[in-house]
C-alpha cells in the first residue's frame, strides 16, 4: 500500500459502509436512555404498591382508594349481586369474561363478595359512577361513566355503550381474610 | 444577498453594518421594495396578524413562565396568584388565554382563505404544507398550555386525549404509560408538558420563519388566483401593505381587547377554576372552541370495523376515532395533490365555489356537534358532518376538474382590476 490509490477500491466502500452502520446503530443505542428517561422513573414505581384493611366496609358497600394515582372500586358485593354477575356470565358480552374469573381466593376459599376493580372507564379515562348510594349506577347496577355512557354491571363488565373493555381488576393479593395489597 | 448586487446607504452606521452582514439590504429586499400583487383584499391581512399574535403569545408566555410553578401541588394556586398579586399579572393570563383563541381564529381565516383562492395549488406547495405543520404545532402547543392551570378541564382533557394513544394496537399502553411518565396524569406529566409548551413555540417560530421564505421564493397568491406578469401588476410591499396590515392587525386587536377586558372567561370553561381532582370527572368533558371540530370528528366512530361476517375486529372504534382526527389534518397536507384544477381562485371555479362554503358550514356544524355530549341526534350529526368532511377532499376535489367549466381568467391583475375600475366609473 505504498500509493494514495487503494490497490482495492472496494475496501474504501467497506469502511464507509461499516462507518455508516456503526454510528447508526450507536445513535440507535444512545437514543434509548433518553426515551426510557421519560418513563416511570424509580420513585412513581416505589409508590405502586397499596394495602386495605377491608374490615370496616359492610356488606354492600363500596370505598375508592388511590393507587399509581388511579382509582380502585372495592365493592363489598351482597349476595344478590354476586348472584345477577353470575347469572350473567352467559349474556352477551363484549369482553367475556365470567365472575369467577374476576375475583380472588384466600385460602382456597372464594372471596367472590369482594370486587377490585381499577375506577377507570376503558373507553378514554373517566372515573365512573357508582360508588355512592345516592349514584347513578346504570341499567347493568354496577357502574355508569357520564362521559360517553358506558354501563357496567355488577362485575364491572362493560354492558352497554362506547367502552372496548371490562374495568380493569389490578394486580392484587389477601394477605389475610381482611386485608388486601394491590400492585 | 449575493455580493456586488448592494446599494449603499446614506447613513454611515447602517452601511458600515450592511457591509459586513447585508441585513438591511434584505429588510430592503424582503419588506420595502418587494414586489406584491397590488390586488389584495382584507383577508391577506391574517398572515401578518398571525405572526403577531404569535409574538403577543412568546411574549406574555416568558413573563408567565416567571411566576408560574410547574408542580401538580402549586400550579393551580400559582395561577390564582399570578391572578391577584403579580403586578398586571391578570393582564398578561387574560391576554395569553385569549391570545390562544385570537391565535386560532387568524390562522383559521388564513387557512379558508388559501382553499378559497386556491393558494396551496403550484407553485405553494410546499408553502402550504409547512402551513399545515405549523397548526399541527399550534395544536399540540395550545394543548399542552390548557394543561399547566391544573383545573378539572386541564386534568381530564389531558387524561381523554393522552387515552387516545392507547388506542394503537399493542403498544398503546405502553406508549401512554410513557407519555404520562407514570400510571395516570400527574406530576411528571405536568413537568413535561410545560417543559414542551415553553419549547414548541420557538419551533413555531423556525417552520413560520422557513414559511415566510418560501413565500418570498413563489410570491403571494391573490383574489385572482393569477400569476403576477409586469410590473403593472404588482406595487412594492411598502408602504402599500405595510400599511393595510396595520389597518387589519388595528381592528383585529381592538376585537382581541375586547376579549381581554370585557368577557375574558367567555370562551374558557368554568370547570377549570376547579383544581384538579384526579378521582371525580367532570360531568362533561368538552375542549376548547378551536378544537371541537376535531373532536367532533374524534367521536364520529362509534363502531368497531371488523371483517364482515365474522367477530375479528380490524379496527376497535376507539383507534377508527383518533386515525380519522389525524386523517382530517392529513387531507389539508396533501391537498396540494388532491386538487387538479388549474384555476385557482374559486372566483373563477362556480362548481368548487359553492362546495368551498359547503365545506366552510360543514366545519361550523362539526364544531357544534362537538360541543355537544354524545347522545341522540347529535351523534348522527357529527357522523355525516365527518363523512362529508372527507368526501370533499378525498371524492369532491380530486374529481371536480373533471365536469367543472371554470369561467375565462384575466388577462393579467392589471386588466382586471383597471376593468373593474372602469365598471365602477361607468
């Protein structure tokens, strides 16, 4: 190699070319922090964790606690309740999804008077209604969102209007027959 | 700018300046001497007046930006201070508020006024489309400002729009997840929303400012819609247009003050002197006037599209809503390609002119429908009001050339407006 001309041509488009693809992929490489920079960061996921003392809510009534800053319906079903979501898990439903598959056990026994929802209407994010006595609860008896209304029932299955999906049910476990700790 | 082409100047300052960086040379060049068609009427003032309110915005945007706190425990109070104790601190809150709206209603004339008279067709193309981008920016910018007071509409516009992106199949939520920096509309989503709002301005600033190059390469468009030929057709920018857009921009801001001192909550919603309460929604969520077409469209899809006869669904309603809002920016992009008539001014197109002011009430009832909560006929409304939204630019316009018989075209601006002169005499 002793003249300014490359006996081989080709060899200069090879160091181009891996050139080109080395700073594409370490562009690629360093773009990535500063995207993740914007997800939750260490401190909003510290907070994802909830506990519940479920004790002082009595039968058929409902409480809304806060969670990554979400609400979260705890409904103490009745048995009627329980009853009509049973009866309904052949209905035609837009998420089928049966209430037993919506509610947890401790100690291999069925906690099925206990609903966890996330209170966050699947069609755009509103807080539905519902959790008071005096609220409008909708055709299905569980929930009613006033923005686009949607119907939920008393599994908090979407019944009726825009919304694509169920009320959520969080990650959540009991950590005793009283007490629940969701994320 | 090339060099030798400079006239010297009389004032020793400014020429020991323009010869060393020629800015006066090209202030002379750009906004005296330039050439402009000599035809225009009132509605070429809301370029100018957009560029204006743009400024107006910067401006009382940095001086708010002062007393502001961008956290989710103090934004809403922060405001209510800047209200009561800053020194004309509800001066420059009403003015920004307004501003927006003012902002809006220019660029929005702006915009009907380029489809009337055909400007985005050969050779403001590109002009157009960076038009186009520019409200696109407006849209987010203006978005992201309605956050920052922390008031119930701030919260939950911000919780249904953000939404939206989870309608994108499979990384929706994630994409949401990302947006908010969290698990809902917080804290970190406030930070960087005002973070973005103080920076897409200047953005703003730099696609205006390549816009204004372009016009100066094409030229403006005019009432006639045809090319300027001699010199007969043209007068210089000053002191001609100089001083019909201060007329224009003088009457605009006596409409703007208006505003400002005698109805400024006019066009805000009451809710938003709620602070946010992440766990109550309001019983109506609506966005501001500006966006309400839009969001009318954002509504329209009310089912999911599936393949017919079975239950796969293709497009979930909610994805079907937020595609068309992009497509109904995405067919002002490309309209440029769309249309192809050679006329330009609807003036001379009897057939575009009356589908124009179709379109135009076609807006108006999108607006209405959008501002309505979706119940009953209301929906029905904003259904055919989006259908025909697209129909226009996707059947309407990329055909009419076809059937349409435009009328003849001036010979020149000059001919027309000296026959105009003597049709006035007579």
């Amino acid at each position: 190699m002793s003249s300014t001309t490359p006996s081989d041509p080709s060899k200069r488009d090879f160091i181009v070319l891996t050139g080109q693809a080395m700073m594409g992929i370490s562009g690629a490489l360093f773009a990535w922090p500063l995207v993740h920079s914007m997800n939750p960061s260490a401190d909003v996921l510290a907070l994802s964790t909830t506990e519940v003392n479920l004790e002082p809510i009595t039968q058929g009534q409902a409480i809304t606690v806060t969670w990554r800053g979400k609400p979260i319906f705890i409904r103490h079903r009745t048995a009627a309740e329980v009853e009509s979501a049973r009866a309904d898990d052949g209905a035609d439903l837009r998420d089928k999804q049966t209430d037993a598959a919506r509610v947890k056990s401790f100690e291999d026994k069925e906690q099925s008077q206990w609903l966890v929802v996330q209170g966050v209407c699947t069609h755009l994010g509103c807080v539905p209604l519902g959790q008071k006595p005096t609220d409008m609860k909708g055709e299905f008896k569980g929930w009613f969102c006033p923005c686009h209304g949607s119907h939920y029932d008393t599994s908090g299955r979407i019944r009726k209007g825009p919304a694509p999906k169920n009320l959520a049910v969080p990650p959540y476990q009991f950590v005793s027959a009283t007490r629940i700790k969701i994320g | 700018m090339a060099h030798g082409e400079r006239t010297p100047f009389q004032n020793p300052v400014i020429e020991w300046v323009d010869q060393r960086l020629p800015i006066f040379t090209l202030l002379n060049k750009e906004y005296i001497v330039f050439p402009t068609p000599k035809n225009f009427n009132f509605l070429w003032n809301f370029g100018a007046i957009a560029m204006v309110m743009l400024v107006i915005m910067i401006a009382t945007g940095i001086l708010l930006a002062m007393q502001y706190q961008p956290n989710t425990m103090m934004a809403f109070d922060s405001v209510e201070r800047i209200m009561r104790d800053v020194n004309y601190g509800w001066l420059l809150r009403y003015i920004h508020a307004n501003g927006a709206s003012m902002f809006f209603i220019a660029v929005y004339i702006h915009t009907f006024r380029g489809l009337y008279y055909g400007s985005y067709k050969q050779p403001r193309e590109l002009l157009w489309m960076l038009g186009v981008v520019i409200m696109l920016l407006m849209m987010a910018t203006a978005f992201m400002g309605y956050v920052l007071p922390w008031g119930q509409m701030s919260f939950w516009g911000a919780t249904v729009i953000t939404n939206l992106f989870s309608a994108i199949p499979l990384v929706g939520e994630h994409i949401v997840t990302w947006l908010w920096g969290g698990f809902s509309v917080d804290n970190p989503t406030l930070n960087r929303f005002f973070a973005l709002h103080y920076l897409l301005p200047f953005v703003i600033f730099a696609v205006v400012f390549l816009h204004v190059v372009a016009l100066h390469v094409v030229g403006s468009n005019n009432p006639l819609g045809v090319e300027p030929k001699s010199k007969a057709d043209t007068v210089p920018f000053h002191p001609y247009y100089t001083t019909k857009d201060i007329f224009g921009l003088t009457i605009f801001l006596i409409f703007f003050a208006a505003f400002v001192f005698f109805a400024p909550n006019y066009l805000g919603h009451p809710d938003n002197y709620i602070p946010a309460n992440p766990l109550v929604t309001p019983a109506h969520i609506v966005p501001e006037w500006y966006f309400l077409p839009f969001y009318a469209i954002l509504r329209a899809v009310t089912f999911d599209i599936s393949i017919p006869f079975t239950h796969i669904v293709l497009i979930e309603a909610k994805f079907g809503g937020v595609l068309l809002m992009f497509g109904a920016v995405f067919a002002l992009l490309v309209l440029p390609f769309l249309d192809r008539s050679p006329v330009k001014s609807a003036e001379f197109r009897p057939m575009y002119k009356i589908f124009f002011w179709v379109l135009m009430l076609d807006c108006i009832l999108l607006g209405f429908a959008g501002a309505k909560p979706p119940e009953g006929a209301w929906v029905y409304i904003g259904q055919a009001a989006t259908a025909w939204y697209f129909i226009h630019f996707f059947v309407i316009v990329p055909n009419l050339h076809k059937i349409e018989k435009t009328l003849p075209l001036p010979d020149s601006i000059d001919a027309a407006v000296r026959a105009a002169q003597a049709h006035k005499a007579s």
